[in-house]
C-alpha cells in the first residue's frame, strides 16, 4: 500500500509538467479538440484549428481532434461532432498524461472504488455499468443500484484480477481507481483502461485540478457534459464557501492538527499525510495547520510520513484527527452504531504517553470514516464537519445538511442521515441535533457522559 501511495504521489508531482497549460493560464480541458487550449471544446476550437491549418497560428497539444497525426479538415468535423455530441470516438490525455481513445456510446463500464462509483451516480450513468469491484458491491446501502452489478474480483486494489469474467461483461471501458494502468491493458485487449484523475484534488485551487478535469473528461465520456458540470460549479463554490470562514485567520492564530491513520495497539510510530493527500488538504482547507508542515517530507512525494510519538508530544497539537475504514461494529453508510467508534477513541486516549497532550485533555480528539477522504467530494465533506469542529463560533456552513444535500442531489439516495450512518466521533452537535452520527445516538452519548461523572 505504501508503495503505491508513493507513485501516485510522484506522478501527482508530475502532472504540470506532462499535462499541456492553458495558453492563456487557468484551467485546460485535456481532450483532444480543444485546440485553444481552453476550458472546453466549442467554436472557437474550429475557428482556431482554422488558423493552425492555414498557417496563421501554430499546432497546439490538444489540435489532432481525431488522433490520426495530422493537422486537417478531418480535425474540423471531428470538433463539430464532438460539439454537437454526435462523436463515435474521443480521445483524452489520462490522469497519467497518456492519450486514450475511447469508442462512444458507452454502454458497458466496469467501475473501481468509490470515487469512480459515485461518478456514474452523478452523472446519472448507472445503467451503463455492467460491473463494480468488491467493495462496492457490499456497500448496499451507499450503492444500492451498483452492488446489484456483477462483482469482478481483484479489482481495486490490484490484487489477482479475474481478467477473464471482466471480459465475459464485454466492457466498453473500465474506469480505474489506480494509475497503474498498463497491466490492464496488456490483459484487457480492445478495452480502453481510463484513469481519469479523480485521485488527486486540489481543495485549495479545485478549478485547476486534475480532479476537475476528470469529471469534466467523464462528462465528455459517458455523455452527461451537464451533469459534471452542474457538480463541478457546486463542488467549487462550496469549496470556496468553506475558504471564506478562514479567509481573515492569521497563520498563528491557525490550529495545529494532527491527522494520521488510527493507530493500533502496539503500533510504535503514527502515519500521518503529506500535503499532496487529501487529508492534509482537508485540513488546510478547514483552516487548520498539520504539525508536520514544517518537515521536508510534507512538501515531497510520499503520501503517508511516519512520526514518533515523542515528536507528537513535542508539537502538541490543539486538535488530533483520526481515520479509519475498518471498526467492529462497523462504520460508514451501512451502520447506525457508534460504539465501535467509542471504543476506538477510548483505546487511544488512555495510552499513557499521549495522557498530557492539549488535543486530549481537551476533549478535541475525533475519528472519521473513511469515505470523507476517498468518496467524489475528495474531501470536500470531511473539510466542512473540520472546519466546523475547528471554528465552531465562525462556519454557517451546516456539514450534515451540506452531506445531505451530496447524497439527495447529486447520488440520488434515500438516505436520511439524521437516522442512518456514523462518519464522525466525538459527532457535532447542531441545535440539539447531532452531526456526523444517527440523532438516536444521543442517549448513548448521555449514558457515557454520566459514566464518566
């Protein structure tokens, strides 16, 4: 797990410079046809492709519209076709950089992980998955359409894939989570092997991320251009919403935040995250600043960094943050209980060596579910119930309505989170109503309090 950490980070690193720039700077759609180098495929790319043929203006990154090594009218007509949606092929630069053709309509996907999951909820493209990895399809509660799907085994995280059921599904395509990709290519003959990018956000410049541009890819690919960016406007502008409650804050008046991997009994070192993860940007987004970004290994490629407890005693962070995919009971969408989640917290708070650390006594020691990291908000929910603990007096921002409105609007879901799923503990409270876990949880938080009394 480790290493592969290590090489998504290196190519995150990567991606400016492999990835064509927006001419005039900002953001670049990386589909072949956006011949300006803007933000998306219109007809300006046919008035400029235009210019390149004439002579006028020179050839840019993106101008073979058709992918066949020349500059020409066929350019032109694919543009037009892909203008009007009526393209039988397009090609993107992956989130590796890589172009990939891709054959339209898509009619039978194969999907991995939860991000690229979510996608085809979002774009409203459940009926075109033919099959999911395993995780999703146990998650019946969050996916109650996709965990009906075939289940390919060995997909995400690699391990042993079972190419030959994959192909018995005749997919058009298989959207993956890793950006390991070459493997699956040499074993899945005629089927494109996309990874779009959705891994990497950037939730403190989101406009130019290759996050961003995945979705916008996906909306090209899986014909739902509205949809992405109906998400997109959405994902950004409550980015920018939670940016607002920090915007005046001093650096010094930031609190130092901890956030690492629940550690086990016995584990002689913390995992915490580089500021390429996700976690570290919820935190910063949130307006919070990790203990370790004074470390040289913050600012390079590794994601996970691992630190002794002596220097967790030494930076004495005001609030330590926690998170975990895995309890007994177990947490998420598809649990009401809280106590594996107590039982957690209980367990770190009484090793001796982290008794006199502020976060503990406090009370500001917190676990969060996985999903707030690796789900299609990439981190966007996770950064709002942060940004609420960190600044509670400032963030109007509700984090459950703003995680609700996520699984109403745009996955489609039934879901009431006032009753159903643990995603946070200690859980915030919120005019009597509590946050992050099932309102129904108040009494056992009530019995623990009078036990501790």
């Amino acid at each position: 797990m480790k290493s592969r950490y290590s090489c998504l980070a290196i190519l995150a690193l990567c991606l400016a410079l492999v990835l064509p720039s927006a001419m005039g700077g900002g953001y670049v759609l990386h589909i072949f046809g956006n011949a300006n180098m803007d933000g998306t495929i219109d007809a300006k790319d046919v008035d400029y492709l235009k210019e390149i043929i004439s002579g006028k203006e020179k050839k840019t990154d993106l101008a073979d519209a058709n992918y066949d090594g020349k500059i020409d009218e066929a350019d032109i007509s694919q543009i037009n076709r892909i203008i009007d949606e009526t393209e039988d092929n397009i090609t993107i630069l992956d989130g590796n950089g890589l172009p990939v053709t891709v054959n339209l309509p898509i009619k039978r996907a194969i999907v991995e992980h939860l991000d690229n999951s979510e996608m085809m909820m979002i774009l409203r493209k459940i009926d075109a998955v033919a099959g999911v990895d395993l995780a999703m399809s146990k998650s019946v509660k969050e996916f109650p359409e996709l965990s009906k799907k075939a289940s390919v085994p060995g997909f995400s995280p690699v391990k042993d894939p079972d190419y030959e059921q994959a192909l018995s599904l005749r997919p058009d395509i298989i959207l993956t989570f890793s950006n390991k990709t070459s493997e699956k290519t040499k074993n899945l003959p005629g089927v494109p092997v996309v990874f779009a990018g959705l891994y990497y956000p950037d939730l403190i410049n989101p406009e130019t991320s290759s996050f961003t541009d995945a979705v916008h890819k996906l909306g090209y690919i899986m014909d739902s251009r509205e949809k992405a960016e109906e998400y997109i406007d959405w994902h950004i502008g409550k980015i920018n919403a939670i940016k607002s409650i920090t915007q005046n804050t001093s650096e010094k008046e930031k609190p130092t935040v901890l956030i690492a991997t629940l550690p086990k009994d016995g584990d002689k070192t913390v995992a915490t995250y580089a500021k390429i993860d996700t976690l570290s940007q919820m935190v910063s987004l949130a307006g919070g600043k990790s203990i370790v970004d004074g470390l040289p290994a913050y600012l390079k490629s590794n994601y996970r960094i691992e630190i002794d407890p002596e220097f967790v005693i030494k930076q004495d962070p005001d609030y330590i943050v926690f998170i975990t995919i895995a309890l007994d009971p177990p947490i998420g969408y598809d649990s009401d209980n809280i106590t594996g989640m107590q039982k957690a917290l209980a367990s770190f708070k009484s090793r001796p060596e982290y008794a006199n650390l502020t976060a503990v006594k406090d009370d500001h020691v917190y676990i969060i579910n996985g999903n707030l990291r690796n789900d299609a908000t990439k981190g966007l929910i996770g950064a709002a119930y942060l940004a609420k603990i960190f600044y509670a007096d400032k963030a109007e921002l509700d984090p459950e309505q703003l995680h609700q409105e996520y699984l109403t609007r745009f996955l489609g879901l039934e879901y009431d989170l006032n009753s159903h799923g643990v995603f946070i503990y200690p859980p915030l409270e919120e005019n009597g109503n509590l946050e992050g876990v099932p309102d129904e949880s108040l009494e056992i938080l009530h019995i623990t309090a009078a036990s501790k009394s």
